[in-house]
C-alpha cells in the first residue's frame, strides 16, 4: 500500500510531535543500555552460532584447515583478522570487512563461496554481533566446531554407490502425488505435494492475494511488464472460471515474454558483447544470439532442441540459421586479445565454455575439476578432460603461435545470409570491378599520351619529389584538347565515386566452428597446467553417473566438424540424463517464486542446498519432459496453483517455525529486477520504445563515467532519443562500462554464469532515484502525460498513482499527494507543474512502484 512508502510518508505523511519522537528515541536508547550480558550471549548462542557453524566452521575453524588466514573459533581470533586484515570494525560496524565478504556484490566478494548469498535474517545476526561489540560464548563454539569436526567427512568424492545415490545423481521418477486433506490444494499436484510438506510442519498456507496483486505479479513475471489500468480492470471485471487462465495464455503468447525469459537466459550463459581486459573489443554480431535467445522463448522452442542448438548447432543435421546462431554461446566468454601465454589462453577459453556448460545444462561446478579432482563432488580430475575433449577442436579465436595457423582462428563470425542475398552481393560485386577495370583502360589510354610528352618523368619526378600522378595532373590541361580533358575529368570522377562505393555487407552472426573433421588428442594437464600433459582421455561423461563412454566415429572426408559436441548434445538431452530436466524445471520455478526448490541452482552437488520438495522437483522435470519439453506449458501449470496465488502476508506463527519460508507458506516480496526498473520507468512515462530485435542500442552515459574507459571517446555509443528508449535487453553490454541504472540496481555480472541476481539495498540506490538526470527527465516526462491524460490535479494524481501501481488509489492517499503539491508551491514558490514534476519524482520512488508482493 501506497501510505506504507516512507519516503511518501516522511514528505505528506502525518507527523507524530516532535516531544513524542524524543520519548521514543529516548526509551529505546535507555533500553539498550540495560541490555544485560546475558542476552548479548543468547544472541550470539541462538542466533550466530548457528551461522557460524553452518556457513563458516568448515573453512574458518579446524586450525588444520584455516583459509585465508581466518579464525572464527575465538573472539580474540576474530578481531585478529585473516591474510587481508581485520574483518571486525567495533567503532564502524557496517564498514566491518566480514559483512563486505558476505554481501555477494560482485564475484570477488561471496561468501560463503558456492553455495549462494546468506539468508537477510543470516546477514542481520552477523551485523547485529558485530553492533554488539562482538560478544563470544567460547564453550558453545568449541562444541559445535566439534561437531563440525565430526562431519567434516561427510563430503565424500569417491565414485561408489553412496555418492552415486546422491539425490542429483538419481534416476528422475514420476512420484506419486500426495492426497492431501484440502480440496483446494489437492487439484494441481504442485500444490498437493506442498500441502503435505505444509501439514507435517503445522504451518497452513496463506489466503490467495488480491486479482490486483496477482495479475501484476503475473504480467512482470512473464513480461517484465506491468499491466496497463485496462487489463486490470478487465480482468477484475473477469469472474468466469478461466479468468486466470486467460491472463496466462494471453502474456505467453506476448513477443515480451521472450525478452524478459531471454534476459533470464542470458544472465546463465554470461552475455555481453565486449571481451573484457583492457582493450574489452567488441564481439561482432553478438547481438544476434540475445535476439535467438529471444525468440526460441517466444516460440516455445523445445527445451532439449535449445540446448542441442547451443551445444552443436552447426553439426546437426537439419541446421539452419537460427543454430549457427546458437552456438555464439560458446563465443559469449572473456577473451585476452594479447595472452602472455597462447597455450595457457586456449585451454582458459575452453574451460570457460566447460565450465558455463556444467553450470547452465548440468548444475554442475565442473570447472572445480580443472586443476586436481573435485574436491566435494565425486568428479575425477579425468573427467573434467574427458567433458573438454568433446570441444577440443574448438579454436577460441587465439592469434599466436601454432593456433595462428588455424583457418578458424580469426573466424569468429559465420555468414548467415541467404544464398540468393550471396549471390546478389557477388553479382554487384563482380559488376563494380568491371566498371572500375574499363574505367581504368580508358583512362591509362590518356596518360600514356601526357607520360610520353615528358623528356624525363624519372628525374623531374626524383627532383621534385612529386609522383606521377602529380605530372599527369599538371600536363593534362595543356597537352589534351577540351574534349579529351572533359572526357579524362569525367571518367576520374566516375572512378572516385564507384571507389568510394562500399558493397553492402552480409548477415553474419558471431558463431563457433571446429578446425575440421579430425580432433586434437585431449590430455589431462597436470595442476591445469597447459605445458605440463598427462595421460590422454577420450570424450566421455562424468563416471557418477553410470553412463557408456560414447562411440566417437572416424571422420568423415569432406566434413567440417568432428561431430563430438553433437554427442555430447545428444547425452544432454537424454531423458534419463538425471541432471538436464531437473535443473531448468529448478530454474523456472525459481523465476516464479524467487528461489529455487534447490536454493543452488547452478551447483546440484554435495556443496550446493539439498532441494526443500524433492519429489516436486521431479514431478515437475517429469511433466516438462512429458509435454514435449515446453517451457510455456510448465509457466501454465506452475502459475495457475494456487501457490502462485498466495499472498505475501507474514504470519506470526508460520514465521517462528519457518522464518525463511522454505515450504512456501507465502508468496515472496520481490524488489523488480533493474531491467524492469528501468523499462517501468519509461513505460510510466508513455516513452517506451516496444521496437524488437536488432543492433544494441547506447542510452546517455554521464562523462565522469566515460572518463574511467581505457579509451574515453571510443567507450561508448550514442543512439537517437526514441532508440535510447527500448527495453533494456536491447541496452549494450559492455563488461568494462555498464548502463549506469542497471548497474546501480544489481545487473547480471557478465564475466561468469549467474544463476542467482542478489538483491542489495545501498545508498546509490535512492540517490540514483532521487537525483539522478534521468530520474529527473522522466518525472518530467510522467507529469506531462498526466497532466494530458486528466485535467485537475486531483484527477492526475489518482491517474500517476493508478499506472505506478496496478489498482486504483484510496481517496487519502490522493488527499496527500494534493496537500504536497499545495505545501510544494506554497514553501518553495513553484509553480503547479514543477510541485506535479516533484510528486511524480516521488512516485517512482514508492516502495509499492519497485517492488512486486
């Protein structure tokens, strides 16, 4: 609700007297002072230690297995710090190092690693300790480190029939579904199979939310887009018993859904259409793959055929243009145009292509195995060489050594035009040659006749230091007649004009070819090492899972691939490949209820989060490959339970037993997405430009950002104004240089594969909304439109409230929003459309505007 909005309340709310507010702060502050050692003790006891002891033992405990120099077993330990310092700042605790390590704000601080951000009611126990004074109950440390220390051996990496039964590894089942107690909940399995995990923890589900709720929740869910005022009252108005089903359908079927599930997708395969390092080039043609990407979402492309086309798409049989395009996956990575090292930097771009494989198709952490086996997963250090082997033929665009060789080496980009559009180009260019070469017999034919009048063009021109052309130019006047001059002039001209003529260019696509039909021998390197080979391997899968070696079949004259990454594709999408189902069916769900079933969903091994519902999670990998892998029929299902229905209302006795929801007994509140911060803020403003596909486009940089770029005035583009004003998949993703918006409100990191954006609250943030030239330049925008659409402040008021939040405004709310238009002209002497600019500011910085229940 608009009037739980503290900024709105802090500007038109209703104070409380001052005197009432000192009582306030003065009890609170009497009541910290008498807070005994005793509760600082229970606190750490009950609340940190389980932190600790979850999270940090295993790596900051056992003195045998410190990392990073960091003791957390002692207080005095603690503020010792670790190999990069003090982590405890008392004076300053929000500045304390070891929060900074545990905000997961960039790659470079995340921990606890691998296994996904802390909980916010984790993070909060840490800060309170720290705000505290850092209190320590030794005794109740050492006994659960001792614990710790019991089950340290619980990871198990060997191959056995233990690891083999690790829930990831298991065959995928359909389960029975469970009969549940309530009607309601017993007629889509989904919510038969939370029920009973709901029931057998005393907790109940929450009542359904509002139809302005939920269909807000579905359109930004599907679309990335709100509804408009229309399609809520449509739908209000809407009491048939398919009324959410026809919402459904209706946003499937939507172009935009393929951009807001596209962004999702690229966030997985580490998109971005630069190389990074210093000079961070451009990849040519990127663009193409975010536009296939987008369009194989809108078509409901079967799931296994999406992942075929990015694995092998140019070494399957019936490939077409959209899977060459596919396979620029491999293409997305980093890349060093200058590598100190070309062996090292070929096997480095290799493994970035294995390692974004494992975690996007396979959740596994494969790339743990690179250097010596997995240290937490049964995974060999073979096996990681046996999965590259499939992509050893791969050349990754090296420029040394012997890879300088390679026809593919500098071949980054595929021609993906048609053949007609071939051969008009050749045609055209075959036609400019000729008219260039008859232009040029005819005009030597003069120059012979000037060249000859000379006694000796050699030396005058070694004297003069001119060339011949310079002679010829200068004699031509007065040794050709007036017809011959003009005729001479003209057909110079004609050659400039058709040299200047460029050839339009050809479709290309940025894309992965091999280096022929015959692939290299694969060895395992030793420590990673590229100069130090091991044993040979051939393609094979991971051991754990109990598959054959394939058969790799002798090459084939005149091919131009080995055809080994359509194997590996193949396995993939095996139905009884254990991995692939269930790890997209974790990550729909995870986009509809804001975590996964598995809370790590690029890490399904012994160091990742066991799933809460693993027999739902089955049953839904089940029902997607059931239905002909469709994605589209697994959104209907998911979203018309009455799960997705739920409110998000807080219960007292369901958050004591389950504060972080792990049975899904509410709907999770969720800040939107900075794609969908932006694209709402232009969308309020009626200046969204819907346009699809095609080249990126750049919105307006400020210059003090530029001036960080290696290359200042060649960082960035500029775009025409309705072009800056596409939705924000369109944006230009340059890894060195980020749209500033996206960047502020936590985009993807696009240097690896991210599963999971964490969601941080920072002070840039509200300055960004409140200071910010395009926060600014869009209220202005959004006042204008009201002001168009309604005539009295009052009517604009209700219509800015009415698009910013999906449901019509309560009559207070509007009496607000006019008294601080009235207190803005009185105390400030501004006239009614810069208050109407001020409030509109205000509005799309409304908790209920950015954030989604």
């Amino acid at each position: 609700m608009l009037e739980h909005n503290r900024l709105y309340q802090s500007i038109v709310g209703s104070m409380f007297p001052r005197q009432i507010y000192l009582l306030l702060i003065a009890s609170l502050l009497l009541v910290s002072n008498v807070t005994s050692d005793e509760a600082l003790d229970a606190h750490f006891t009950d609340t940190v230690l389980p932190v600790l002891n979850e999270h940090c033992f295993k790596c900051h405990g056992a003195e045998e297995k410190i990392k990073g120099g960091l003791n957390l077993t002692s207080r005095e330990a603690v503020l010792q710090g670790g190999d990069s310092g003090p982590v405890i700042n008392l004076q300053n605790p929000q500045e304390s190092y070891l929060l900074e390590m545990v905000s997961y704000k960039d790659s470079d601080h995340e921990m606890p690693p691998n296994k996904g951000k802390l909980s916010p009611s984790s993070i909060k126990a840490l800060t309170q300790w720290i705000e505290n004074g850092l209190p320590f109950e030794a005794e109740a440390a050492q006994h659960a480190l001792e614990e710790t220390q019991s089950d340290s051996s619980t990871y198990d990496n060997s191959i056995n029939e233990n690891t083999r039964n690790w829930w990831a590894f298991r065959a995928i089942k359909a389960p029975q579904v469970p009969d549940v107690s309530s009607a309601q909940w017993n007629r889509n399995p989904i919510d038969a199979f939370l029920f009973d995990r709901l029931e057998s923890n005393n907790l109940s589900p929450n009542p359904p939310a509002t139809r302005q709720t939920w269909i807000r929740r579905a359109y930004y869910d599907l679309t990335g887009l709100p509804p408009s005022p229309e399609d809520v009252v449509a739908f209000e108005n809407d009491r048939s018993a398919k009324a959410y089903e026809k919402v459904i359908d209706h946003l499937l079927a939507s172009q935009h859904y393929g951009e807001k599930w596209g962004r999702h997708w690229l966030d997985l395969v580490r998109y971005a259409e630069t190389n990074g390092y210093e000079r961070d080039n451009p990849k040519p043609d990127a663009w193409r793959y975010r536009d296939y990407v987008i369009k194989s979402f809108n078509e409901d492309k079967p799931y296994d055929r999406f992942v075929t086309e990015q694995i092998a798409g140019d070494e399957i049989e019936d490939a077409t243009v959209d899977s060459i395009v596919a396979t620029g996956f491999q293409r997305l990575g980093i890349w060093d145009d200058e590598p100190v090292d070309a062996d090292q930097a070929f096997f480095d771009g290799l493994d970035d292509v294995l390692s974004t494989t494992g975690q996007a198709f396979m959740g596994l952490t494969v790339g743990c195995a690179r250097c010596h086996a997995h240290k937490i997963d049964p995974m060999p250090h073979e096996d990681y060489y046996r999965l590259l082997a499939f992509f050893s033929n791969t050349y990754n665009n090296i420029r040394q050594g012997k890879y300088k060789k390679s026809p593919y080496s500098l071949n980054t980009t595929t021609i993906i035009a048609s053949q007609e559009e071939i051969r008009e180009h050749d045609q055209l260019k075959k036609t400019l040659e000729a008219q260039i070469k008859h232009l040029e017999v005819r005009i030597a034919g003069y120059e012979k006749v000037i060249v000859a009048t000379f006694s000796n063009p050699e030396k005058e021109d070694a004297k003069d230091k001119r060339t011949r052309r310079t002679l010829i130019a200068e004699k031509r006047a007065e040794l050709l007649d007036k017809d011959q001059l003009q005729d001479y002039l003209a057909i110079e001209e004609e050659l400039k004009e058709l040299r200047k003529q460029k050839l339009p260019q050809l479709a290309r696509a940025l894309s992965m070819q091999e280096n022929g039909p015959t692939a290299p021998m694969t060895h395992v390197l030793l420590r990673g090492n590229a100069h130090s080979k091991g044993v040979e391997v051939k393609p094979g899968f991971p051991q754990i899972l109990g598959f054959p070696d394939p058969v790799i079949p002798e090459p084939v004259e005149g091919a131009r691939s080995s055809g080994r990454r359509k194997i590996l594709a193949d396995w993939l999408t095996r139905k009884d490949n254990p991995l692939t189902a269930r790890v997209i069916s974790n990550r729909v769900w995870q986009f509809h209820f804001g975590r996964g079933i598995c809370r790590t969903p690029s890490n399904f091994g012994q160091n990742g989060e066991k799933p809460t519902h693993p027999l739902l999670l089955d049953w839904l990998a089940t029902y997607l490959m059931d239905n002909g892998w469709s994605l589209k029929k697994l959104h209907k299902q998911i979203m018309l339970s009455e799960a997705y229905q739920m409110s998000s209302l807080g219960q007292d006795n369901a958050l004591e037993i389950d504060p972080e929801n792990n049975f899904f007994w509410r709907f999770d509140m969720r800040r939107l997405a900075a794609e969908e911060i932006r694209d709402s803020i232009l969308n309020l403003t009626g200046k969204l430009n819907l346009q699809m596909r095609g080249p990126s486009i750049y919105t307006p940089v400020p210059e003090v950002i530029l001036a960080t770029a290696s290359r200042p005035h060649a960082a960035w583009g500029n775009s025409p104004e309705d072009q800056q004003n596409r939705r924000s998949v369109y944006v230009y993703i340059k890894r060195s240089l980020h749209e500033p918006l996206l960047k502020t409100f936590d985009m993807a990191d696009t240097d690896s594969a991210c599963a999971v954006r964490f969601t941080t609250t920072v002070p840039t943030q509200a300055l960004t909304m409140l200071n910010s030239e395009f926060l600014n330049d869009q209220a202005e925008a959004f006042a204008n439109r009201i002001e168009a659409d309604a005539e009295t402040p009052r009517e604009q008021i209700a219509q800015a409230l009415r698009l910013s939040t999906s449901r019509e405004p309560e009559l207070n709310e509007i009496d607000q929003g006019l008294a601080m238009i009235e207190e803005l002209k009185t105390q400030l002497k501004v006239t009614e459309h810069q208050a109407m600019q001020r409030f509109c500011l205000l509005v799309l910085n409304m908790n209920e505007f950015v954030y989604l229940d």
